[in-house]
C-alpha cells in the first residue's frame, strides 16, 4: 500500500459528539497501525456556526484523548480561494454550471452526461413509469421534473439530474413517441430550451447507478436518477462542503477516508466529482452509527453525548478512549484493549458494518476499571481538582490523599469522590427511608449509644480489636455479630457502604467517630 494519508475532518459548529471522536481514533488507530499520517482538518467553511470556541474545545478534546495528530491542522477556510478555481475549472470544462435556483444564482456540479467514460457508473436496466395528467413533464438546464402516479392515483412528484434519465422518452396516451432527451439535451444544457410537455402518458429510460467499493460495508450503489445535480457554491460565492471537503481531501493527498456513515449519502456524489476532476479517488469506509436503545441515532436526549459530558463527569480519557474503539470494532472478547495493542491490532476490515449500541452501564464499569488501575499518585491528582471544587471541602489535602488510596478501587467515577465529604466532616443522614430502614429498630438507640461506649475504649488502630467491640457490643444489645456495622456505618458517615468499615472508623478517627456516633443516634434513631 502507498503511505496511508487519513484525516479527522471535524466541522467545529458546537460540542464534540463521541460518534465523531469514534472517527478520529479509527482515523488515528489506522494510520498509526499502517506507519501512516493521522491530521487534523478543521471544516470551518460554515462562517455562522463555526466558533472559535468550538475550535477551542476541539482541540483541548482531542489533547485529553491523546489523539497526536501529524502536521499543523489545516483551518478549510483558509483554502477558499483554491476551491473556487476548482470551482471555475468544472465549469469551464462543463461539469459544472450557473443556474439561478429560486431567487438566487449558485453553481451545480452536472451529474456526467458521458456516463460510460466512469468506471464507478453502470447500467442497470430499462425502465418506465406512467406520468400523472395533471402535472406536466418539465426538463431545464437544471434536471427533470415529472409526476408520477401513486397507486392511490395521486402525483408523486420526481426530480433527478439528466443524467438519472438517460435515453429519456416521452411517450403520448397512443404510444406515440413524443420526445426524447438525448438528441435535445445538448441545447437543454446551454440554457436556450425548456421543455414543457402537458400531454405525456409515459416515460422510459435506461437506469444508470453510482458505484464504489466501501471497505467496511463492501459494494455500495445509489441509483443516477434518484440524484440531482449538486449545489458547489452558493450565491454568496462561498464554496460549500462537498466541493471543500474533496479539494481538500485532495490537497492533502489523501489515502483513505475513514467517516461516519452518515456520509454515504455524500461519497455517491463525490466520487463522481473526483472522477470529473479527473483525480483519484481515495478508499472509503463509513462507520456504522452509535445508537441508542432503539436502535436510533444516540444522540443527547439518550444521556450524555459529547466528549466534554464524560470528561466533566469524571470518566478518564484512556477508559472513554477504549470505550469507543471497541464499540463497532473487536480485536476478540476482551472489554478492555489498550492503546498501543489497539494499534497493533486495528484493521479496517474487522470493523462491524451493523450500527453499535452505546452502553452506558458498560462504559461505568470500564470506567471503574481503569481507575483502580491507576496509581495512587495518579488517582490523587485525577481526583483532586475534582475534591477542590466541591463546598466541602477544607483544603486538608493530606486527608484527601488518604482518603483517595481508600477509596480508588471501589470509584467507578471520579465524580463519585462528592460523597467523600463525611471524611471531613461530619454529615446527618437525610434520606428518610434509609433513616427508618437502619435505625428504626426498637432498641437501637441504646444499643448505638451503649457501642460508643465501648468504641471510646477501643485502639481505632487496631481492627481487630475495632471488630471484636462491634461484635460484642452485638451481642450486649442481643443482636446476631456484626448487625451493628451497618447502624454504626450509617451514624459515622451517613452513608450505606463504601470502603472496610474498620478502614473508614480509623481514618475518621476515635474522638470523632464516637462524637457522630452519638449525636446520629440521639438525634435520628426512633426508639
Ligand atoms: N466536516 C464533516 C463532518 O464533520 C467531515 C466529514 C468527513 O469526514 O469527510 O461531518
């Protein structure tokens, strides 16, 4: 293979959707697996919704995944110039023209009339349809325009580009042969005919379909006369994606493009551009959707959608990262694959052609994964900005240090270290329910009060001695060992779990766990 050239081609119109980051670390994985080039092209020809903040965060998106791009990015709008000479080349050589579309001018790139000078064009078959009476048949330098009739006998209305309809023959109610396009079309293109035909029954013409070979989703066609002709630059004179996006593709010399499959729609249209440019096409593969569910687009009304909901919500780029590139692509059955053997491993051809489902509860457990393999050192700096922003918090950072190490393997999200304020502090339990359920016992109050007792004359470092107190303290209230941990948990942190109970007692200390121990008990247990 020549050197593989890929790119991840983002418009910067808002928040990074993590189905678009897919495509850049497929992008990145493939070009560093092929010793190739991974850049970054920033689409930002749209002047009213590119922002420079969009630029902003997608920058700082891709440093946080780590996706190291090759060579300076190239800001699109800084190639309008170049796009508009490619521009004024198609239509000095015919492929492209002026029309007026309503009320503005604009120039189309012509479907190819020469169908059989493109190797991505085929014929497929003849066809025909009637023609609804009440709408007359219309052709113009822009396309064809009829009405079909719908087995309700309504007008369906159709338009395609000349193209679409080649060896187009117009026939009356008596069979009689009324028009036809190809010995008109020369003079229908030069603007000077347009043809209106009010008495047509029936058409027929020879169905042409647009061809290419999709590297994930194999051999893709789109029928010719279910196309129109393609608006290149609009009447402001600014160029406009497709015509960008392929003179760009172009400029950097691109190998491969590796995009959502959303796109398939758009590469039908461009390969024939780069075919009237006489240019090689470079080799495709369309990602199949993220979706929700339902088997719908996932988008933000599914959860969090964007690079930036994960990142604020405390996954870590690695697990996210990781996430991603297994959704829609398996080296075998392992959840987790690290980059570098993602590297190793990534083949275009292995990724799935079906649409990958997002799964949340997936992701949180991945997430929790990577955080317990972290360093306590990197963990601590993970999470402390996370700590400094909460009320909270007191600014005590070497209690925060030890209450990280605690509690790293039992985090799944960094954000989680909210509820780490009873470390701190103490805290009243407030949810009523939980309240009832663990200290509505009759007797509970004696016999939490009766534990502090005994825990003030316990070695808090120690955990042996730390269990055998709430043992015997059990055993005085006459309650199974260990029904007490729960009650005694929920009085000192206010919480229903979280890390070894006899952890948790000596990092909050003898003094201050008795102090919360009783004023919880006295204030909260019903009897
Ligand atoms: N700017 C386009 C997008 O974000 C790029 C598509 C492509 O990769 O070619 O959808």
């Amino acid at each position: 293979m020549s050197e593989v050239r890929v790119r991840f081609a983002p418009s910067p119109t808002g928040n990074v959707h993590i189905g678009n980051i897919r495509a850049a670390i497929f992008n990145y994985l493939f070009a560093r697996n092929n010793g190739g080039k991974f850049l970054l092209r920033i689409e930002d020809t749209d002047k009213e919704r590119s922002t420079q903040e969009a630029v902003d965060a997608l920058l700082d998106c891709m440093q946080w995944l780590n996706l190291d791009y090759d060579e300076a990015p190239l800001y699109q709008s800084t190639q309008e110039q170049h796009h508009l000479e490619v521009a004024k080349n198609l239509q000095d050589k015919g492929h492209a023209y002026r029309f007026i579309k309503g009320e503005n001018e604009v120039t189309l790139f012509r479907m190819p009339w020469d169908l059989e000078n493109y190797d991505c064009i085929r014929e497929i078959d003849q066809q025909e349809l009637p023609l609804h009476a009440d709408v007359e048949l219309e052709i113009d330098a822009g396309g064809v325009r009829f009405a079909t009739i719908s087995r309700k006998q309504k007008a369906v209305p159709m338009e395609a580009c000349h193209a679409g309809y080649k060896d187009l023959k117009v026939f009356d109610a008596d069979g009689k042969e009324i028009f036809d396009l190809n010995s008109n079309y020369a003079s229908i293109i030069s603007g000077d005919t347009t043809v209106k035909i009010a008495n047509g029954a029936k058409i027929t013409w020879t169905r042409h379909s647009v061809f290419f070979t999709d590297l994930i989703k194999g051999e893709l066609s789109k029928p010719l006369d279910s196309m129109k002709d393609l608006v290149i630059v609009k009447s402001n004179g600014s160029p406009l994606f497709h015509l960008a996006n392929i003179c760009d593709d172009i400029t950097q010399n691109m190998s491969h493009i590796i995009r959502g499959d959303d796109h398939v729609e758009n590469t039908y249209r461009h390969v024939l551009i780069y075919a009237a440019l006489g240019e090689k096409t470079p080799q495709y593969a369309h990602l199949p959707m993220i979706v929700n569910k339902q088997g719908k687009p996932y988008s933000k009304r599914d959860g969090d959608a964007f690079v930036g909901d994960f990142r604020t919500k405390g996954y870590t780029s690695d697990c996210l990262f990781n996430y991603l590139l297994l959704l829609g692509w398996s080296p075998g059955d392992e959840e987790k694959c690290s980059r570098e053997d993602a590297i190793k491993l990534f083949q275009l051809e292995k990724v799935k052609s079906t649409a990958a489902q997002m799964d949340m509860d997936k992701l949180y457990n991945l997430n929790g994964q990577y955080l317990e393999v972290l360093s306590d050192e990197n963990f601590i700096t993970l999470v402390t900005p996370f700590v400094q922003s909460y009320s909270w918090y007191n600014g005590n950072e070497e209690l925060l240090q030890t209450v990280a190490k605690l509690m790293k393997s039992r985090t799944k999200l960094v954000t989680q270290s909210e509820s780490w304020e009873y470390y701190f502090q103490l805290v009243e339990p407030n949810d009523e329910k939980l309240i009832k359920k663990i200290l509505g016992k009759e007797g509970m109050k004696q016999a939490l009060l009766a534990c502090a007792d005994l825990l003030n004359e316990t070695d808090f470092n120690d955990p042996d001695a730390l269990g055998n107190t709430l043992k015997s303290a059990a055993e005085n209230a006459g309650l199974n060992p260990g029904k007490l941990n729960q009650p005694v948990r929920f009085c000192v942190t206010s919480a229903n779990g979280g890390a070894d109970l006899m952890d948790t007692l000596a990092l909050i200390g003898k003094e201050e766990s008795v102090k919360r121990l009783k004023h919880n008990a006295e204030k909260f247990c019903l009897a």
